[in-house]
C-alpha cells in the first residue's frame, strides 16, 4: 500500500472542484466514521500485513505485466498488458473488496451491501463476505442481471442474495441508488463497499488507495523489464474509474506520463444513447459526490448506455473528472462496435480474450499518435468469461470480426 500522504485529494475530499460528500442526514454518522477512520486503520501495520498477505496468497497478486508482441508490431510501439484479468475473480474488483472487508470487520460491521454493472464488483464482494462468513446483499439492475447471468449465478453460489434494482434504466446507476437506500434503512450494522471510485468521501479515495497497489506494482515491473519506472503513456476504461485511478495512482505527479481515461462512446455520443460523460456531461452531484455527470439542464439524470455494463454509468469518479478539467488526463470515445473489433483483435492477436470494459482500452489505440521508441501500458482490467454471450452474437453476425 502507498504512502498515506500521497495523494491529491484535500483534507474536504475534494479533487480540484470535484468530489465532497453530499449525504442524507441518515448517512452522516456512517460516512463520519469512515471519514476520521479509513486512513488510521488502513495504515496500521495489522492490517497491511493481513491486506498484502490476502493480495498474495488469495488473490494472486502481483499480476504480470506482459510484453503484447504482436500487437506491439501492429501500433508500432512497445504495449505492455497489466494482468489484472488473471486476479482471482477475473478483475481488479477484488482488490478494492479485500481492502474493504477489511475494513468492516474492524468497524465491527456484520453485514455488506454492494451494487453491480458488470458484476465483477458483486463477485468480488460475495467472494470476500464467503471468505470473512459475513452477510451479503448485492444490487444489480434487471437489465444487467439478464446480460451478465454468469456472474449473478457465480455471487448466489457464493452466497449473496442478489437483489435486482427495477427501477430507471434498471443498470449500475440504479443499483447504487438501491444500495444507497439500504444502507439508510440499516446503518448500525450495514457497510457498503462501493465498487468504484465514486460515492461520498471518503470513498474515491479509499477505494483508489486499495487500487493503487496496481500501479505500484506496474513501477517494480517496469523497471525490471524496461530499465525505467514508468511507462510514456498508461491507458484504462473509465465508467466511474476504479481500475484507472489504480492504474494512475502512483503517476498522477509524474507529468512525463500521459494518462488516458477512455469512456463508453455506446452507440455514438450524438445518438442520444451514449454513456461519455466528459463529452457529455456537466458539473453536479450524484451519489454523493460532485463531478461530472450526464444531466438535463433541469439536473434530471440523462441514461447513459453502453454494451458494457460496467462502463454504463451517468458520471464518473470525481478524481477522473479533476484529471481531465485540469489536462492532466486525456479523455477518449469508444463506441459499443469499436470496443467489439478490438476484443477480437486482442483475442486473436494475444490469445487474451478481454472483459467488454477492457476492451474499450484497446480500441482507443486506435485514436491514439503512436511512437515507436515509446513504452505504453494498458491496464487489462478484467477477463472477458462474463461476456462470452456478446462476443459469440457478434461472431455470428460477421464472417471476419477482426481488422
């Protein structure tokens, strides 16, 4: 784990303009606990022994970063992968939820709420309460619960009870409202993992130290592969941004580094089913947090849409949003077709099939200006098992889905 000062959030849980906690009054007593609570705990020595031990032994932990040769011959430059698929779970998810129950048996919390696009955060949660035997309660979106059924029969096996949000456009951002009203109703033994970098502080930045493990581990690797600690350029999908902001973490002072968030351009950010919030989005609050988001002038929620579901979320983390007002971070649109082809590329290319969320990172290559003394790392963030009903309907629409 980092350094408990190194970070750019304010003692407010502001990132620039981005970020604070905007609460009902219910919450207060939980989100002030964590708030005068996270860093004591989360820096004790107990406790990062057991978090590094369970990264270790449990998890899998440090995840390769792998030389990707041939797509490396493609782009003209040198790619190297961050192997976060190959985490137990298949995703980074799980590292935020080690760190996080963690936590909530310190707090003497009995029982976890969490909310899920993608799932991968949900089985990171039920994975981690079957492991601590502590009572598990996951929000899902009808709709997501449909595209991603093997990772809702993977958290009921494990045993979490999976809850469907029926309401909007019944995907991530309605689970977290779901997830939220739950926590108001059971405060005293309820903790909610969140599964990104969004939410009331202390969360986005809670969640983005459990991350960070990612690019501390990228700074060992890259120096014994390339001789150098960092890379020329870091690229990660962003919904709310857990994956990037772990990816970024230890480079965010480093200015050398181009960082490259790239969102879910969906069926085109013109088409009015889209879900690129820093094309489309303005300066607001939603749970609990202000950052950009996708809102009519009136501040109505405008549905995001993705073929992701972990990507089909109205905003993004506040420390996303302060990395791409401020310049530091590059913003990129990857439509549902392009992050499609790209999967396939990959595949066929690496023999690495991607997580539908990842595979928006590879297609943003594509809208990249590529140097070939340069290194480049693209965080793969998660497996692609969860989407496998996806790829094989587009397999079956194109003779040759590959470029």
């Amino acid at each position: 784990m980092t350094n408990k000062n190194d970070s750019t959030i304010n003692d407010l849980g502001y990132y620039g303009q981005f970020g604070g906690a905007y609460i009902p009054e219910m919450l207060y007593p939980n989100v002030e606990q964590l708030r005068k609570r996270y860093l004591e705990i989360m820096y004790h020595p107990s406790f990062q022994r057991d978090f590094d031990r369970l990264l270790k032994d449990y998890v899998g932990r440090p995840s390769p970063l792998y030389f990707a040769e041939k797509l490396s011959k493609k782009y003209h430059t040198r790619i190297y992968l961050k192997r976060e698929d190959l985490n137990h779970t298949g995703a980074h998810k799980i590292n935020n939820t080690i760190g996080q129950i963690l936590l909530a048996k310190e707090l003497g919390k009995t029982r976890i709420i969490a909310e899920t696009g993608a799932g991968q955060h949900g089985v990171a949660t039920a994975t981690v309460c079957a492991l601590m035997d502590l009572q598990c309660v996951v929000y899902m979106g009808e709709v997501d619960i449909r595209r991603q059924a093997p990772n809702v029969a993977r958290m009921r096996m494990l045993g979490a009870e999976v809850r469907p949000a029926l309401s909007g456009s019944r995907t991530l951002k309605d689970a977290t409202n779901e997830a939220i009203r739950d926590w108001i109703n059971h405060p005293v033994n309820t903790h909610y993992i969140i599964g990104s970098v969004v939410g009331p502080h202390p969360y986005p930045d809670m969640v983005a130290r459990f991350q960070s493990v990612i690019s501390r581990e990228m700074k060992e690797q890259l120096l014994q592969q390339t001789g150098r600690d960092y890379p020329d350029a870091i690229v990660a999908c962003v919904g709310g941004g857990s994956n990037a902001a772990g990816a970024f973490y230890h480079y965010l002072e480093r200015e050398e580094v181009d960082l490259y968030v790239v969102e879910a351009a969906g069926l085109g950010i013109k088409t009015g089913h889209s879900a690129a919030t820093s094309v489309l989005g303005t300066d607001g609050i939603i749970h609990g947090s202000r950052t950009l988001l996708m809102q009519t002038e009136d501040g109505q929620i405008i549905e995001p849409y993705s073929i992701s579901a972990g990507l089909d979320y109205p905003g993004i983390g506040p420390m996303h949003a302060h990395l791409i007002r401020s310049g530091r971070a590059k913003a990129l649109s990857v439509t549902d077709e392009e992050a499609l082809t790209a999967a396939f590329e990959l595949t066929r290319l690496e023999g690495i099939i991607p997580a539908l969320e990842s595979a928006h990172a590879f297609a943003a290559l594509d809208k990249m200006q590529h140097n070939p003394e340069a290194t480049l790392v693209v965080n793969l963030s998660g497996r692609g098992d969860k989407d496998l009903d996806t790829y094989i309907k587009h397999l079956n629409q194109t003779d040759e889905p590959t470029r």
